[in-house]
C-alpha cells in the first residue's frame, strides 16, 4: 500500500512497525460511551420530569452527552480512513483527513469537561440551597473558570497555527505561522490540573455540609460516597496527563494521537456516569427501595414504643419541623375522672427501643408505626 514517507531512522522498510489498525477498538469504547450515557441521562430526564425539577444541572449534562456525541462522530469519520493506524500506511489523501478530523475532534472533547463539571456543581448547587454564602460563591467560582480554562483550551487547538488548516495540510505547515507545539502541551499540562482540583473540590465539598446534617452515620457516608464519585474522574484524568507529550511529537500523529483519545473518552464517560448517579437515586428509591409512592411522595416508616400509666389513654402530638424536616413526636398528659394522676407518653425510635422501657403495674405498652411523607423534590 502507498503512503506517506517513514519517519528519520526508519527508511529500512523491514525496520517499520506492523501495520495495526486500533480504530474499531477505539470506536467500540466511544459508541459503547455514548450508548451508556445517553441512557442514564433519559432516565434523570424522566426521573426530574416526574418530580418537576428539572434544573441548570440536568440541562448542562444533556449538553455535556451531545458535545461527546458529536466528538465520536469525528473520531469514528476519522477511524474509518485509517486514522488510528501509524501514519506511514496511509496515503497522503488519507493521512490529511485522518489528522484534520483528529483535530477538530478535540474542541467538542475538552468542552465537554466544562460542562460536565458544571452539571456537578449545579446539582450541588441545588442541594445546598442556602446552606452558606461561601460555598455557593466558591460552586460560582468553579462554573465560570472552568468554563474559561476548556474554552481556552479549544482556541488555543485552532489559533496555534495561522491559517488552522496548517495543522493539517503539509504545504501550508511549510509557510504557515505556528507556535511552538510545547506551548499548547504547556497549556494542556494545566488544563488537565485544574480539570483534576475541580473534580477534587466537588468531591470533597458535599462532604463538609452533609456532616452538619440531623442524619444517622450510615446516611452521611453513604450520601458523601454518592456525591463524592468525581474522585474516579480526577484519578483518570491524573492517568491521562502522561500521554500529553505525545500531542508535541507531531511525527506519526495518528498513532500517537490514540492514547490521548482512549483516556479522554475515558474520562468523559467516567465523568457523565458519576454525574447522573446521585439524581438516579430517585429512580432507585421508587422502583427498587419502594421508598417513594406512586405520586413520587417519599415514604418512611418508623416505629415508636410508649408507656401510658392508668386507665387513661397517652396522646400523641405531631409537629414539623422546618428546620431539620423531619416529623417530630411529641408526648401529652391527660388524666381521667378516676384517676387523676397524668399519663405519661415515652417516645423512642425503633433503632433506640430494646424493650427496656419501665415496666411498672398497670402501664399500658404500645407500639406505633408513624409514616413519613415529604415531597421526593428536596431530595436528590
């Protein structure tokens, strides 16, 4: 087969690497991406539709699966002309349009971490609500420069060469105006840092007001875990940087070029999957946990034990409180003609009850069961 020259030190056609064609491997990873992503966002779109909450961060992740969508479309047009095969197979007709598709791929790539990111800062956003001005300037913070620093990174792709079809098209890179390559891997080095202290930050801030809140241990870690998932982002991006320097070398850039596309379709994945996960919880709570009713009312019931002394019935008052929501059992004191002595109510929860309650001549024993109810939309 024709193509393009060997690289320096390779003109020995016997010294030449075997011509490996990894372009199917890379398009089953990205439509198999897509596939998955796509799914998981349909269902937080229903879930969300249900409730009537559809909010800045379901919208920023459905922008986020359609700017990875259009990106596979480049990298599979560009798989199909052999553009993940060493570059030296290739014709120079086949080499042009593998490198240019190549290139245009990486703009819809990079956005998507903006965007992605995003989508997990206004969920906890939303989840927040009020909680404290400084964690929603800092979530603020965090929307607008990762915004800035990936909208950087896909100008920077273009406006390095002058004209862009330099980068692609061998008789112009002769007279073109182009920086030095190391000043986009330069910028590449940082923009893959500050991607990875983003993903950081969002993962460690739920934390630090979810332990403030009237929940039982167990719930705490588990909500942290749940919230907590773009740790996995951050340690895939963390794998990706070693590849970087291979965007420098611009000899045998189709081969080249594939690490870095492997680990960012990676990382978008990872990224959207982590990103949907909390707002599935919904769904999980109304078809799996059967905490959630028909009406996508959450329901919990607890159980109370009480005493009452005498002939008298115990009461029982029932308050909200709006400041924890939750449903809080009060006790009463009512007396009989006769007998005048009050009756007594203890209220328990189940977890706390192991029948020690005092046990004294006439006490009338209960068990009550209380249903909770409270709208599934101040819920992930």
């Amino acid at each position: 087969m024709s193509g393009g020259p060997p690289p320096p030190g390779m003109l020995d056609p016997s010294m030449l690497p075997p011509d490996e064609d990894r372009g199917p491997l890379l398009l089953a990873q990205f439509w198999t991406y897509v596939a998955i992503g796509s799914i998981m966002t349909a269902l937080r779109f229903f879930a969300r539709f249900k409730i009537r909450a559809v909010g800045l961060d379901d919208w920023m992740m459905l922008a986020t699966v359609i700017l990875f969508t259009i990106s596979t479309g480049f990298v599979t047009y560009m798989a199909s002309i052999g553009g993940s095969r060493h570059v030296f197979y290739l014709t120079p007709e086949q080499t042009l349009l593998a490198v240019k598709y190549s290139w245009i791929s990486q703009p819809w790539a990079i956005f998507t971490f903006a965007t992605g990111k995003a989508s997990v800062a206004f969920l906890t956003l939303r989840i927040i609500g009020r909680n404290t001005v400084w964690r929603k300037y800092m979530l603020w913070f965090i929307i607008a420069t990762i915004t800035i620093v990936n909208g950087l990174g896909c100008i920077i792709t273009f406006v390095q060469c002058d004209p862009p079809r330099a980068l692609w098209t061998p008789e112009l890179a002769l007279t073109a105006s182009c920086w030095d390559p190391s000043v986009q891997l330069h910028y590449n080095y940082f923009l893959s840092a500050y991607n990875i202290l983003v993903d950081i930050v969002l993962a460690v801030l739920p934390a630090t007001f979810i332990a403030n809140l009237s929940l039982p241990l167990k719930k705490k870690v588990a909500l942290c875990i749940l919230l907590s998932l773009g740790f996995i982002a951050a340690i895939c991006s963390g794998l990706k940087i070693r590849y970087l320097d291979k965007l420098g070398a611009r000899t045998d850039f189709t081969w080249n070029a594939y690490d870095i596309q492997v680990w960012t379709g990676a990382e978008c994945f990872i990224m959207m999957v982590c990103g949907n996960v909390p707002p599935l919880q919904l769904l999980w709570d109304r078809y799996i946990a059967h905490t959630l009713d028909a009406n996508w009312t959450r329901v919990s019931t607890r159980k109370y034990a009480s005493n009452g002394s005498g002939s008298g019935g115990s009461g029982y008052s029932y308050e909200k409180s709006s400041k924890n929501s939750r449903v809080r059992l009060g006790s009463s004191n009512s007396s009989t003609a006769n007998n005048k002595s009050p009756t007594h109510t203890q209220i328990v929860t189940a977890g706390e009850y192991d029948g020690s309650l005092p046990r004294h001549p006439g006490n009338i024993y209960a068990t009550t069961n209380v249903e909770v109810r409270a709208d599934a939309r101040h819920f992930v």
